[in-house]
C-alpha cells in the first residue's frame, strides 16, 4: 500500500464519481414526487378522517417517523414482493434501483404528509367558506384556493425535507447501488484508496446541500415574500 | 420463501441484547453534542472573536455531510494509521480488535454537534433582545445575562427540537453497522444468518427502534405542550 491519503487522486476519482451523481438525483426527484403525491393523500385522509384510512395514515408515519430509512429499506427489499406475490404480480426479477426508489418515496410520504396537513390545517376556514359561496366545488377549492396557500407556508419545511432526502441517499450503496458513494466505494475495493472516493463524495454532498439551501431561501425571498 | 411471523421472537431476542450498544452510541453522542453544540452556537450568536466567524463558515459545510460519511471517514482515518503502527511495532491484529464503537461515538458525535449547533442557534435566536437589555440595566454581566436568563429560556424552546435530534441520533446509529459495530440492527441481522429469515430479523429491529423513538417523541410532545402553555401564561411571548 503507498500513501495514505494522495490529493492528487481526488482530481482524479471526481469525474469517475460525478458520472454517478445522476442516480442519486433520480432517487431524490423520485422520492419527492412520489412522497409528495401520497403524502398529499395520506394529509387528507388524516384532515377529513377518512375511516380506516386515517388510522392506517396514523399507523405508517408514525412506523416510518419511528424507524431509521436504512431499515425500512430492506423491509421493503424483501418484503415487497413476498406482498405482491399475494396479487399474482412477481418482481423477483426488478432492477434494486426499484425498490430504493419506492422505499424512499414512501419514507418521504411520511415525513412530507405531517408537512402538508399542518400547511393545510394553518389555511382559515374562512378561505374554504367563502370559494364555497361563490360557487366552487370540493376539489376546486382545494386545487385553486387551499393547495396554493397552503404550498407557500409548506414551502421552508419542504425545502429542508429536500435536502434531507438527498443526504439520506448515502444509505443506498449499502443495497448495491451505485451511486456516488456506491462508486466511491467501487473504487476504493479495486484500488485500497478509500478515503479520497469518499471525500469527494463529501464534497459533492456539500456543495449540493448549499447550492439547495441557497436556491430555497432565494425562492422563498423572492417568489414568496408578500 | 414465505413470511413466517414465528422467527421475529428470536430476532427481536437478539436486537434487545444489543439494545445498550444503540443507547450509548445515541445518548453518548447527544450529551457530546449538547456540550460542544451550545458554545458554538452562543459564539455564532455573539460574533465573539474570529472563531465565530470560522464556525459561520464550518458548521454549514459540515452539516452537508450524511453521518454514514462520518462514520466510515473516521474508520479508515482512525484505523488506517494505526495499521502503519502496528505493522511497524509488529503489534499483530491487536489494534484490529479494538472495540469499533469508539469509532462510531466520533463520528456520531461531531454529527450531533453540528445538529445541536444549529437547533441551539435558532433557540437563542427566538429570546427577545429585550432580554438582554433587561439584564445589562440590572447590572448583569454579559456571561451572567447568557447564563441565569437567556440559555435557560431558550432550553425551553430547544427541548422538544433536541427531542426530535435525539430521534435522528436513534435512527441514525443504526448506520454503525457498515463498519461492524453490533448494535440492534447488526445483532438482528446476524441471528438471521443462520436461516435466511432476514425480512423477519429487519422487522424485530424496526420494533425496538420504533418503542424507543416513539417513546422519545412522546416525550417531547409532553415538552412542547407544556412550553406552549407556559407562553401562554406569560401572556404571548
């Protein structure tokens, strides 16, 4: 083994690593669409206490808010197609990409569900009262009077669930995913230079977690402020 | 294979012999944390000398970084220059067989700082100046304001957020496994190794989690009630 810690090779592993850097952003992009469209729906079945589903609402964010994502995305590992093999669908055969990818979305569902229905729950009455009276109806109201108001008080926490899915992507590489810490990693079993894989991908979780933290307080200043 | 409930007992068995390993990584690492956390986050508040101007600049760079990247930065930096030593003293494997929790403590532990640096921050920030200028007509000095007036009111906005920072430090242990550390999910998993019941062996771990995280929560909904009570009683602070 030469030298411990060689700067020389971070330059040289960093275009190696950033080629990888588009499958942790996909795992981001997916895990916020997804956890925001059922974390919408488990928000309002929690507001309108939709029977049976509210407490299952009840039930999966307190289990995912309660558990490490590491956990649950092995549960989801194995478990999901022992659970889609009762309905005759067999995904033995999916790319592990999948299943990170709906363990993450569904993590995020929790989290961004407790975001969303105190949103929703912090727009008055009011504002349902008087879209009623001139004449919307239910699902009016909510997509063009409630959902509005609700995203921009939403907005803060929203911003900092982002960049707290995209540092809970380093957890993907321990299901083989190669992603930038998975190819750190790669690299440092064929070469024995672990440590300067893994401070480029450091480097990258920084610069990514400010140039996000930045962009959400420009938005927010800018499109936000009243 | 088929999910069979009658092999959680012996996982869960397991994961609660290694339940003291989790506590210690976590809470160890939290009173680290609450220790070194709050000066600096008095220091960034105070502008002191250019140690707060070097933390300004250091706390949001290492708050980008994930703690499975601490913890395995700090095994090969720990370990690696000890196995130069060994080799050199011809030490054997003595060193390999350190116990590696020590390692998993420092990496949690400078994760936990800058965690409750920053929930600190927020909590100083959330005193009213008035506050201090109270304290200096009184005669207070600065240390005596910060120390009899101000940490203690912002102890009582902070406490349910370090609630919700002891949650993440729980859950975020249980990533100590990548450098072998046995804590409940490793222990868990390990007992799954002799028959394959690893679904089985995830969901005992996830149980002992989700008892003690949902235990902490409780907790610090109990706080947040009653700090949101006493702002009332102060007549809106």
């Amino acid at each position: 083994m030469g030298k411990l810690f060689d700067p020389a090779l971070i330059i040289e592993y960093a275009p190696l690593i950033l080629s990888r850097l588009p499958v942790t952003l996909l795992i981001v992009f997916w895990a916020i669409v997804g956890g925001s469209v059922l974390g919408t729906l488990l928000a309002l079945a929690r507001i309108h206490k939709v029977p049976f589903l509210n407490g299952a609402a009840v039930f999966f964010i307190s289990f995912v808010r309660g558990t490490p994502i590491l956990i649950q995305m092995f549960i989801v590992y194995y478990g999901l197609p022992l659970l889609l093999m009762y309905f005759g669908i067999n995904i033995t055969r999916w790319a592990k990409l999948n299943f990170v990818l709906v363990s993450y979305a569904l993590n995020n569902a929790a989290f961004l569900a407790e975001i969303i229905r105190s949103a929703i729950l912090s727009v008055p009455a009011s504002q349902s009262e008087a879209a009623w009276s001139v004449g919307l109806s239910a699902s009016q109201t909510f997509r063009r009077i409630i959902l509005p108001q609700a995203f921009r008080t939403a907005f803060p926490a929203f911003g900092a669930r982002v960049i707290n899915a995209m540092q809970d992507t380093a957890l993907a590489f321990t299901l083989g995913i190669l992603d930038i810490l998975g190819q750190a990693q790669a690299i440092g079993i064929r070469t024995y230079h672990t440590l300067e894989g893994y401070v480029v991908t450091a480097i990258i979780f920084i610069v990514a977690s400010l140039l996000m933290e930045h962009t959400f307080a420009f938005i927010e200043r800018r499109r936000l402020a009243r | 294979m088929t999910f069979d409930a009658s092999y959680i007992w012996p996982s869960l068995i397991a994961a609660l012999q290694c339940l003291h390993v989790t506590l210690i990584l976590s809470f160890v690492s939290f009173c680290v944390g609450l220790l070194l956390g709050t000066p600096v986050a008095v220091s960034r508040k105070f502008h002191a000398t250019w140690t707060s101007y070097a933390l300004g600049v250091l706390i949001p760079i290492l708050k980008g970084v994930p703690l499975v990247l601490y913890v395995l930065m700090f095994n090969f930096a720990i370990l690696k220059p000890l196995d130069a030593l060994s080799e050199y003293y011809a030490w054997a494997d003595g060193l390999r067989r350190m116990d590696k929790i020590y390692i998993g403590l420092v990496a949690m532990s400078v994760s936990a700082t800058v965690m409750i640096s920053e929930t600190m921050r927020s909590a100083l920030s959330s005193v009213s100046e008035g506050q201090y200028e109270a304290c200096f007509s009184v005669g207070l000095t600065k240390w005596q304001a910060l120390r009899r007036v101000v940490l203690p009111q912002a102890m009582v906005f902070a406490a349910p957020v370090l609630c919700n920072n002891i949650i993440s430090l729980i859950k975020g242990s249980s990533i100590v496994f990548v450098v072998g550390i046995m804590d409940v999910l490793n222990s868990a998993k390990t007992s799954a190794q002799i028959n394959y019941r690893f679904l089985e062996a995830y969901i005992a771990s996830a149980l002992v989690y989700w008892v003690i995280c949902a235990t902490v929560g409780r907790i610090g909904w109990f706080l947040e009630k009653r700090q949101a009570r006493g702002v009332a009683k102060a007549g809106g602070a």
